[in-house]
C-alpha cells in the first residue's frame, strides 16, 4: 500500500520513519529570523515531523529526516513562489483551504524544511474522524448532521475544482489529508505531494504517493495522478460522507474469493452501486437512494463507465454544482432534530435505519425508535437560508459546471461553511385523528374473500326467489 506521508499542521501523528540522518537545533527562517522548536513534535511521519516554534505562533515547521535532494528543494522553490488559493476572499475566523508552504526553514546554511500556516489541533477535526460517529458527537455535539456533512463535501469539491483550474492535482486526495473545522471548512495537508507545472521554469512535479482507499485503478496499477485520479478520490470522499462514513467498494464478491479488501474491489470494479449482483454487502449499509438523486447518479458515473475510462468521471465543478442544489431542498425530521436528509426523500432514512435495529449515526440511540405521539412526518429547512443567517459567510457557490471531465466552477463561487443546526423543535402537539395517523385495516385474507363470496351468493339467490314469488303470484292473480 502506498500512503502519504501525514505530517499535516497540528493534527496528530501517523507512525513513520524516525530514522534521522541529523537533528538540527540551530534554526532560522529563509529571511533570517531565528526559530526554536516547543514541546513535541505536533505530527510525525515518513519524511519528517512538524513542530511548533516559540518565535512564530502563526507557523509550524516541517523538518525532513533526511536533507532534501535537489529535485526536492526545486519542488520547494516553486512551491514557495506560489500558492495556488491565496486569492480566495476568506470568512471571518476562516483557516486557511490549504497548508502551503510560505518560509524555507535552514541550519547552517543548508535547506532542512519549511514553514506553513498552523491550525489549532483543538478546533480541527480530521476528515476521517468527521467519518466516525463517536467523533462527530464528541467533537460537534450534535452539530454535524447530515446537512453539515453535505456542506463539508460541497466545500471539499469547490476547493478540488479551483485546484484544478489553476493546473494543480491534489493527488492524494483522502481522509487523512484533510481537517474540517467547527464551521464545517476544509483545509487540505500535505501540499508537497501536489502535482503541478511551476509556470517559471516549465518543471512538472510529480507525485508517487496516494491511499488504497481513495486510488482509482490506474494509480494502483502504477499510473501518475491526473484530475481525473483526483475526482476519483473526491466521489469517494463524498459517498463517505453523505451516508455516514460507508465506502462505495465495501463488501465482498459473491464468486471468487470469501474475503477481499477495498483494493481488491477497486481492481475489480465490484462496487455494490453499480453491480449489486456482485456484492455482499453488510447489513447496516444504507439504500443509496439515501443520496439525492443528482449525487448518487455521479456516482455511479465514476465507478460505471468512469471506473473503465477515467476521462469519463464526473469532475469536481459537476461534483460541487450537485452537492450546492442539494443543500436548497435539506430537510429536518419532525422527530429527532439531529436528523436531516435530502428533499427528495417521503420520510427520514435515518428513523427508518434505527427502526431496523441499526444504531442511529447522529444520536446515542441504537436500534428500534419510539415514536413521539403526534409528531409531523417532517420539517422543512432550507440550508442556505439558515447559512445565510449565521455569522460566517455563506457564499452562492453558483458554479457553472456540467457533468463533462471538463468543465469549471464560476469564478465567482465561494467555499461556505454548513448550516448550523435548526432551533429545538417545539414540544410536540396531541394526536391528531388525521387519516396520516388513521389505524390501517389488516389486510383481506382468502378466507375473508370466500366468506364474502358465499355472502353475495347467498344473498343473490334469496332476492331471486322473491322475485320470483312475485311473478307468480301476479300470475295467479291474472289468472
């Protein structure tokens, strides 16, 4: 398995290779300010660790292990002479969309990391623990329902579409690589595996590293990271989710082996969405009309006909306008507030889930639900509306993008964070003698239809005999 290095800003630590060559103390800023490095390392991984400095709060440090080569420090160069989302007009109290490297950090004179913007470790969240329930109730408190999730997947498409138009390739688009905020902003890691082109001397960078889970099949089978890898990478993400943390290529196959992974799915193309007879799948999986109906026939684009030609994936402009029409028609369930779901569903996926005996992804039940007595089926609620109505910035994110690898976000298109949650719902009101809540008949069984039968029978033969005994007797009298 090839993975990523994991050294984001202050947002835990993947084991790795602590191996150092050297263990530089004297430390200073490309522009000569002096740097010390406090407490433990905030990350640590393969190619290095990241550090706070007591000189410079805004930054954190990633130190290599090892001294950087020469097409290392070219990539360092180029990547210091841009940032590709600099531009982008930020709420207030927004982080920064990427982790992009702004100093180059030295000792003796000799290149040993770079500085990059910090992120407070106690207010992000990483993308694959907003996957976990859990995390999601620890960390959010209820906050991140299935709305707020689809906010955080619109915002993760809107930042891979721009990455896109600006000619970067994120490349190792995963879980891992990313952390979510209490506002629902996404801010990608890692940056020094992006793949791009520096626009002064013409030198393609690119990029060997990437997640099973998150890896088309042409990156497994050692193919570089393009746009279209990378839209792979975002279908998955945004399956994941917006259907509580399951994969699209979970189960196992119905011929051949008992057991495969992930991997073995993906190399195969047996994604239950698109070949049901494929795969067993686990029992808690969701309906995957769970999704809205624009969002799940993307996705069953890019594992169809997408997981053949990669050219004809959805891109991330169609992935965001989808996800943006999605979040205008979000609706809350009448009887648990913590539940929202897509408009065109007729009632809540996530009752009828626990009804089932599965345990509720938004709240701390399991299993079958008891009804509140006389509440409505649902509420109507508008995610942009109430966006709109909190203090970040809801942007319009109105990007003109089709279902075709080509097409681009408006360039007026603004990343926005989530809808907060909805007020308590009011206490709810008696039972209404309604036909909604009408006790329904117990259906006819054969016997009842038989019984029926002989009824009408009988019946149709009494009124024929007095029929008749009429005429005759009009007969008789006649005569």
């Amino acid at each position: 398995m090839t993975t990523t290095d994991g050294t984001g800003a202050g947002t835990g630590s993947d084991s790795g290779d602590d191996d150092s060559l050297t263990d530089p103390v004297d430390l200073t800023l490309g522009d000569g300010t002096r740097i010390s490095r406090t407490g433990k390392p905030l990350g640590t991984g393969g190619q290095g660790s990241v550090w706070a400095f007591a000189e410079r709060a805004d930054l954190a440090g990633k130190i290599y292990n090892r001294p950087p080569d020469a097409a290392q420090l070219r990539r360092l160069a180029a990547m210091l002479r841009a940032d590709p989302l600099a531009g982008e007009q930020l709420a207030a109290g927004q982080p920064p969309m990427l982790v992009w490297p702004v100093q180059l950090i030295e000792s003796a004179g000799r290149p040993v990391g770079y500085g990059m913007p910090i992120l407070d470790p106690a207010a992000h969240v990483r993308l694959s623990g907003l996957l976990q329930k859990n995390v999601r109730r620890s960390q959010y408190q209820g906050r991140a329902h299935w709305g707020f999730l689809l906010g955080v997947a619109s915002n993760l498409a809107y930042m891979t579409a721009e990455l896109h138009q600006r000619g970067y390739v994120v490349g190792d688009l995963s879980s891992a690589n990313a952390v979510v905020d209490p506002k629902g902003y996404v801010t990608l890691l890692d940056c020094d595996s992006f793949a791009f082109t520096d626009p002064l001397t013409g030198e393609f960078f690119g990029s060997d590293v990437f997640t099973d889970d998150y890896a088309g099949p042409e990156r497994h089978r050692g193919g570089p990271p393009t746009r279209h890898s990378d839209d792979f990478a975002l279908a998955v993400l945004v399956y994941q989710l917006l259907t509580s943390g399951n994969h699209p290529y979970d189960g196992s196959p119905r011929v051949g082996a008992a057991e495969s992974t992930r991997k073995d799915n993906v190399l195969a193309g047996n994604s239950f969405l698109v070949h049901p007879d494929r795969v067993r799948v686990p029992r808690r999986q969701l309906p995957v009309e769970t999704l809205p109906p624009e969002v799940l026939r993307l996705a069953r684009q890019t594992f169809g006909p997408g997981w053949r030609e990669p050219a004809r994936r959805p891109s991330s402009a169609a992935w965001l306008q989808a996800l943006d029409e999605a979040k205008e028609s979000v609706v809350v369930c009448g009887e648990v507030p913590e539940h929202h779901y897509g408009g065109h569903l007729r009632a809540c996926p996530w009752c009828a889930h626990a009804e089932k005996g599965h345990p509720d992804p938004f709240t701390g039940g399991g299993g079958t639900r008891v009804r509140a007595p006389g509440a409505s089926a649902s509420a109507s609620y508008s995610a942009s509306a109430s966006a709109s109505a909190s203090a970040s910035v809801s942007a319009s994110a109105s990007a003109s993008a089709s279902a075709s690898a080509s097409a681009r976000p408006s360039a007026s298109a603004k990343a926005s964070a989530p809808p907060p949650p909805p007020p308590p719902a009011a206490p709810p009101s008696p039972p209404s003698p309604t036909p909604a809540h009408a006790q329904k008949p117990d259906p006819l069984t054969k016997g009842d239809i038989a019984l029926a039968i002989t009824l009408i029978v009988g019946a149709l033969a009494i009124l024929v005999g007095v029929v008749w005994g009429i005429v005759a007797l009009i007969g008789a009298l006649v005569s």
